[in-house]
C-alpha cells in the first residue's frame, strides 16, 4: 500500500507527546475531500468518512498510552476506527503489537505510509474492517478506539465487537471529545456487563488545547 500523493494534497505535522514524537502526512483539505467522499450507507443515511481529518481524541489517547509504560511491550492490540494511525503507531513505538483497522481502505493506506515513516511498520498490520462485520478470529487484550462513538447507529456493532474480541481480562481504551451523547455508549456496555473508569487526557492540536474524555472499559468480573 503507498498514498498516492496525485490522489490527495498533502501537509505533514509532528504531533509532540510527553516522551516521544510522530510524523504524520495528512490531507490538506480535509474538509472538501469529506464532502467529496461522503456517501449514503445501505441505510439511505448520509455517510461521511471521517478519517479525513486528525482528532484530538486520538492525540489525547496517544498521550495516555504513552503513559502506561511496561504494559504495551509485547502486547497485541486491535485499533479499531485508525484514521490516520496515530494512537497506534504511538502504541508500536512502545513495543506493542498493532493491528490497524479501519472501513476505508484510503485510510489505512495513510496509517500504513505513517507507521513507515516513523519506524514501526515491523510491529504493524493493516486490515480493512468493517465494525458491521468483523473478520478476526482471535482475541485481544487491548482494543483502541478514538472517536468512534460518535454516531448511535454505531454502538451496537461496536458494543458486540468488544464482546466478540476482548480478551476476559482485556482492556478496551476509548477517547472521545466530552461529547453529550457519549455516557449512553458507556450505558449500553454496562447493561451487558462491562464496568469503565473515565479520565481525561489534555490534548493540543492545531494550536487549541482540548480535554479529551478517556475511558478504560473492562468486563465486569
Ligand atoms: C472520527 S474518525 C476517528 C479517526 C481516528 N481514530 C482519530 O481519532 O483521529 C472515525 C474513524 O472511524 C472510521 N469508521 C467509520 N465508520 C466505520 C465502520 N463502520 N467500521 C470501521 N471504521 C469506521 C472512519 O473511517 C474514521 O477513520
């Protein structure tokens, strides 16, 4: 997989974090290419592809996985919604196995060219998913999630994907923007038994500080 750089209009940021650095190539005009690329799903629901831009959820997920030191060497995780592959690449860097998903296939071409560049393709793979039909066979003892919670329609295929594919002491780490409608995701996966602790996690990006809601999701014991 390689971006295409005839495809799209290219810039490039280094995100800082408090012990590491990534380079990541963007789009430059993520608004148009949204546009551009949006859809109606098999619903007659407008779609938008989201990956198009960087979140600060994913910022502020980096900066809390950097923190947990020891407990990521080794360990295999499954990102699920990548985007541009931040969260994950930063999770590589710390000796973590990642399995990049994402539904759009120009996505992970993107998290795939910015694991490269920043050295861990090694311990990276990439695998179009759909959280409508998963496709791995296995269980994970960490799932990351940056901002994907943000529309209901999504909570169920990705409520039954984190029963499917959590291991039973796994750590699921979802951030999201304090949006209002979050705490019924975090509803919903109590009411089929999993227990979450919530902190938040401060975030810079494109000069404006956010605090970024995290959540460590667990199955209940
Ligand atoms: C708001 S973006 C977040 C991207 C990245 N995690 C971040 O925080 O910068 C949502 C991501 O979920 C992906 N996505 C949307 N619907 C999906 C689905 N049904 N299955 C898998 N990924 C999906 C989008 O392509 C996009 O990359």
């Amino acid at each position: 997989m390689k971006v295409e750089l005839q495809d799209y209009p290219l810039t490039s940021t280094l995100i800082k974090l408090e012990t590491g650095r990534v380079q990541l190539t963007l789009i430059e005009e993520p608004d148009w290419f949204l546009e551009r690329l949006g859809r109606e799903d098999n619903q007659g629901r407008l779609y938008l592809p989201y990956w198009t831009y960087l979140w600060e959820s994913s910022v502020g997920l980096a900066r809390h996985i950097e923190k947990m030191g020891e407990r990521l060497k080794d360990a295999h995780i499954l990102e699920i919604g990548c985007g541009f592959g931040l969260t994950g690449i930063v999770a590589c860097q710390m000796g973590a196995r990642v399995v990049f998903t994402d539904a759009e296939q120009e996505a992970l071409r993107f998290a795939q060219h910015n694991a490269d560049q920043n050295g861990v393709s090694q311990r990276a793979n990439f695998v179009q998913m759909d959280w409508n039909t998963p496709c791995f066979n296995r269980k994970f003892p960490y799932i990351l999630a940056s901002d994907v919670i943000y529309e209901e329609p999504h909570w169920t295929p990705i409520t039954a994907l984190l029963q499917e594919y959590l291991a039973p002491k796994g750590v699921a780490l979802f951030s999201e923007p304090n949006r209002s409608n979050a705490t019924g995701f975090f509803d919903l996966l109590t009411d089929i038994g999993f227990i979450y602790r919530k902190s938040t996690s401060p975030a810079t990006l494109d000069g404006h500080t956010f605090q970024v809601g995290i959540y460590s999701v667990r199955r209940a014991a």
